[in-house]
C-alpha cells in the first residue's frame, strides 16, 4: 500500500501531474480519492480548524499522513505531534518542521496516558479494520481526562470492515484492512473501547464525534 500512497502524495505536489486516484474494497466496490489527497496535503481547511478549536493541551494526531493539521497546530504553537506508518508522508510532515514518529500507533509511543487529545481525523478510526481496537488503543494514550476526536464516515450506517486497496488508472495497491465506522455505530464501539460519547456533529458535509473516558475506567 504505502509505495502507491507515497505515488499519490507526489502526484499531488506536482501541476498537471495529477492521476486519477481510487480507493477499492474486496468486494470491488471503488470510490475517488481525488478530493480527499488534494485536502490530505493543502493547508487546514474550515473544518480542519474548527475541529482544532474542539481539541485541548498535547494533541497526538494519528495517521497524520503528510501532516496537515500538525503543522497547523505547530503553526499555533500548540504542543503536538503526529505518527504515521508511511515514510512517504512522514518525510512530507517533517518538512514543515511538524514532530512526527514514523511507526504504528500500535507500537510504544512516547507520552503514552498523557496526551490531553488524539485526533483521528480523515476517517482514521478506520485504521487496522477494528475500530474498537483502536479506539481501546487511544484510551491507552490519553490522559484520564483526556478526548479522542474522530472524523467518521458521513453517510454510512453501521460498520463495515474488510480490505481495501488503493489504485491509480494503471497500478494496484496492496489489500490492507480497513474499516468504515457510520455516525450511528460510534457509541457501540465507543462503549466496547471503555469510551463514551460526549459529542457528535457534522460540519460542512464531514461527520465527528467526542469520546471521552468512561468514569471509574480511567
């Protein structure tokens, strides 16, 4: 996967070098990924920042791709750092000077219960094709007090995992898993991470959701 995602990136950063980019389930199910790589490497957009303002203290983005909400958030001069698995959109991150580790967020981390926030942004509580999984790992991550901001999949119902790849008009991927977590399916997972719902809303057609600790599980 991550030697065609670093394509895409590039692809991105070059003028009338754009391909055509898709994202295709097992099931062969295929969607364009034009829109979201021109947001995943621009700068903050409004919705980006308004979800920012929803976030407190140390904010570990993970999945931060070429990093633009670190960036934005190290622009502010907030405490922040991002991790991601492709070395391709670490190096872009790093670029602007943006703290990223180049690893899973299931390895050791550093601060580990002490960040204040975690965003999984861009639908990453995708990630690893269990969302309770993930959503435990977080819970991991921050502090008690702590919030997990995660950007689910407008218009979806329910949870849908299996695997996915991506694609151009002449290359395929590797499959990976993944997952898409609809906005009606998040306090199930919530609640088997250990997490409650403190939020939902959409802004701009993109759906979010607050989750925090559950008392006396912290």
């Amino acid at each position: 996967m991550h030697d065609l995602y670093a394509a895409a990136l590039r692809s991105m950063r070059r003028p009338g070098g754009v391909r055509h980019w898709y994202s295709r389930w097992e099931d062969g199910e295929r969607s364009s990924l034009g829109a979201q790589l021109h947001r995943w490497c621009g700068p903050a957009d409004p919705t980006d920042l308004a979800l920012l303002r929803r976030s407190h203290g140390m904010v570990l983005d993970v999945g931060c791709g070429p990093g633009r909400l670190v960036t934005e958030l190290t622009r502010q001069r907030r405490q922040t750092a991002g991790v991601d698995t492709s070395a391709a959109a670490v190096a872009l991150a790093r670029r602007t000077s943006a703290a990223v580790f180049h690893r899973s967020v299931f390895d050791p981390l550093p601060g580990e219960g002490r960040w204040d926030t975690v965003l999984l942004a861009d639908g990453n509580v995708g990630i690893g094709g269990d969302p309770v999984a993930l959503l435990a790992r977080c819970r991991e991550l921050i502090d008690p007090r702590g919030t997990i901001l995660a950007e689910l999949r407008t218009g979806a119902t329910g949870l849908r995992t299996g695997l996915l790849r991506l694609e151009s008009d002449t290359q395929n991927g590797g499959w990976f898993p993944w997952a898409d977590l609809g906005p009606d399916a998040i306090d199930g997972a919530a609640r088997a991470a250990g997490l409650h719902v403190d939020d939902a809303w959409q802004h701009h057609g993109r759906s979010f959701a607050a989750l925090s600790l559950v008392r006396g599980r912290g």
